[in-house]
C-alpha cells in the first residue's frame, strides 16, 4: 500500500513559519518527523519504496505524488498510537476515518485518487468529496499538532512514545567514559559511534535518546526527556533541560529547555532559548537570548499567518518560532512569541519586532528586504561547508516563498 500524506490547508497554513519550506509530514516533533511516526507504525502495510505527498503547488516538485492501485492518504498532523493504528489498518478500500471536523485517514483507489486530482480538489474539501465513502468516526483521544507551539508542547510525550518503538527489542550501547555520570540508565539509549565526555545524563524524568555519531562535550548537564539525532552536538558546560530535541547535524551550547531545532542549525553559544522551535540551517550568534515568559505572567501573543496580525495563543509560556535559514548575530534580543519568516538577516541591539517576515534584514530599527541573489550567495557559502549544494527544486521553493513574501505583512 502507497502512504500519501496530505497537507489540508488550514493546517499548512497555521503551521507557518516551517511549512512555508516543506510539507506538515517533514516537521519533527519528539524523535522522529511526523511522517516517520507513521511509516514505523504501519511498516508491515505499506510500500517501503517510499512515502509521498499531497502537498502545495509549488512544494510539489521536490515532495512528489506517486499514487498506487491501494493508497492510505493520512492527516500528517495527527500522531499516531497504538489505538489509531489498529483503526487505520482496519480500513477497506473507500472508507475514511475522522474526528468531528478532523480528517485523520481514508484508504483511497488509484482510480478515485486520480479522478479527485484531476477535478483539481481543493485538499480542505477531501471528506466532502469523499462523501460517498463509508465513514468512520475515531473517539479515542486524539494527539493534532493545530498549532506552532504545539511541536514544543508535545515534544517531551512524543520523545517517550518514539523512544518506546526505536529502543523495543534492541540493545543500547555502553556509555564507556568513566568520567560521565548518568541517572535512570535503564531510560538511556545509545545508538553507535556516540562520544560522551565528562557530562551528565539524568534520564529520571524521562528518557533519553543519544542517535548515531552524536557528541556530549565536557561538563554539560541534560535531562530527560531528550533526544539528539544523528551527527548532532551538547557543547562544553551546555545545560540542556528537559522535553528538548536536537535534529540531526545541530549544536547547542548555553541553556535551552523544551526546545525543537529541526535539523542542521546551530546554537553554539552562551544564551538561553527556551519553549521554542528552530527550523533547518539556522545559527545563534554568540550571547542571544528568547524570553519565554512574559513579566506580567499573561498569556503571550503570537503572529497568526492566516489573520496577518497578532493573536493571543492562551500560552504563559512561548519564545522563538524560527523559519529555516534565518541567523542572527551576537547579543540578538528575541521577545516572547517571536516569529520570523525563511531567510531572515537580524543584528543589532534592543529588542526585536515580535513578527520579521521572510527575506529580511537588520534589527530593531529598521528592516528591509533581503534581496534574493545575496541570500541565494549565503545559502551556497552555507551548504558548501558541508560539501552541499542547493538543488533546484529548493531555490524554486525559496523563490516563491520571496516573490510572495509580501503576503506575510499585515493587511
């Protein structure tokens, strides 16, 4: 069976900064993306030659369609349990699964599928299409990721449900230096080729997960829940708390605490970042800091992409929403609720705008546009000291995201 993960609208929408550069499905909340969730709990029912998307326009050439005789066309936002999966694989061909308004799954024919493609659908519109399906409403509870600071809520619950599928008959290797001291070590899993150093690892308050060939530098403290991915580093004396996860090939350095930095950016440094998500190819110049915390203790407003304008997200604590391939130099100031577009430029003193659109530069006093050619130039600087570069698809993809960013101001 093909796996088709689908982008509803709304959902895209208010998952804005990181969707603007990907489909919902690659967003990573506790260990694994959302697509990888879903791939390790139905891997005896599907094909493993890869997943595929129903996704934006112009998102659609790098996450491509590939449609099958039997599809499963799933909700990426909503996680998956154990209790979900059984009632996704109970599902015949024409049925859909849902939850009030909430479309979780519907076991789809290539011919329908097709058909509904080529009648130009709009994805929002998919259960009413499918109205002539057999519907089945799911009423267990239900774990949506609706909002942006859902990721960092939900990531110390969804690092203890991934840590429980990946580590499930398997044996974790031994943390050897003799230096390093560690609490709860029967919630302590090690993948190979993993370099620990004097630290310490307290996996009492959740467990703790150490990917491939990742690195934990002399004198740093982490607590459980945590996870970091393949390639990823704890700098010296970094004192990282609890429900924090690092995407593969990232660095943090300072103080962090309920953090998702999705993949490849750097926090290296001094400063503290807190109740907050990093997009991809991200860097923190020395000594930034995000409040998370308001001093009146209200709830904290937050940009909302589909009003174009502050909304109060009921949240007392929120901090930064970082776009990909956005940096900022030494001593950047973010408020609480900070959100900033794709491909930002931020320096300066004093503290920053509560919304930066995508392709900006500058700091508290003045921004102007990023202009595209010198963006594209760093992108390729970036990639490079990694012995990458930026395919076509991905300056398609941030082309449009700068020939619309317009659209992201206020009205």
């Amino acid at each position: 069976m093909q796996l088709i993960f689908i982008d509803l609208p709304h959902r895209w929408a208010a998952l804005k900064p990181f969707t603007l550069t990907r489909p919902v499905a690659t967003l990573r909340v506790g260990i694994c993306t959302l697509r990888e969730k879903w791939e390790m709990c139905l891997s005896e029912h599907i094909d493993h030659r890869g997943s595929s998307y129903l996704t934006m326009p112009y998102l659609q050439a790098k996450y491509s369609l590939t449609i099958e005789e039997k599809n499963l066309v799933l909700n990426p936002a909503v996680c998956p349990d154990a209790s979900l999966v059984r009632a996704t694989k109970q599902l015949a061909p024409r049925t859909m699964l849902s939850q009030g308004d909430c479309f979780i799954a519907a076991h789809i024919p290539g011919e329908d599928l097709q058909s509904l493609i080529g009648d130009n659908i709009q994805f929002s519109d998919l259960p009413k299409q499918l109205s002539n399906y057999q519907s089945t409403s799911y009423t267990d509870p239900i774990v949506e990721i609706k909002h942006i600071w859902d990721i960092f809520q939900q990531n110390g619950s969804q690092i203890e449900r991934d840590y429980t599928h990946l580590t499930r008959n398997r044996s974790s290797a031994t943390i050897t230096d003799i230096h390093t001291r560690t609490y709860g070590d029967s919630q302590i899993f090690v993948e190979e080729g993993v370099n620990i150093k004097a630290a310490i690892i307290n996996a009492e308050g959740g467990p703790v997960y150490l990917g491939k060939n990742t690195t934990i530098h002399e004198n740093a403290v982490i607590k459980g829940p945590f996870a970091m991915l393949e390639g990823a580093h704890v700098n010296l004396g970094a004192k990282v708390r609890e429900a924090t996860t690092l995407g593969p090939n990232s660095k943090v350095g300072g103080e962090v605490k309920n953090i998702v930095v999705q993949a490849n950016s750097s926090k290296g440094h001094e400063g503290f970042i807190g109740n907050s998500v990093i997009g991809e190819w991200c860097n923190f110049g020395a000594d930034t800091n995000t409040s998370n915390l308001k001093n009146n203790y209200q709830s904290v407003q937050l940009w909302d992409y589909q009003a174009r304008a502050l909304k109060d997200s009921k949240q007392t604590f929120c901090g930064l929403m970082m776009g990909d391939h956005s940096k900022c130099g030494i001593n950047t100031m973010f408020n609480t609720g900070t959100t900033v577009g794709v491909f930002t430029n931020l320096f300066g003193g004093g503290f920053l705008p509560k919304f930066i659109p995508s392709f900006s530069w500058g700091g508290s006093e003045s921004l102007v546009e990023y202009r595209f050619e010198k963006a594209v130039e760093v992108l390729e600087r970036v990639l490079g000291r990694r012995k990458q570069l930026p395919s076509s698809n991905d300056l398609a993809i941030l082309k449009h995201i700068y020939q619309h960013r317009a659209e992201e101001f206020t009205i």
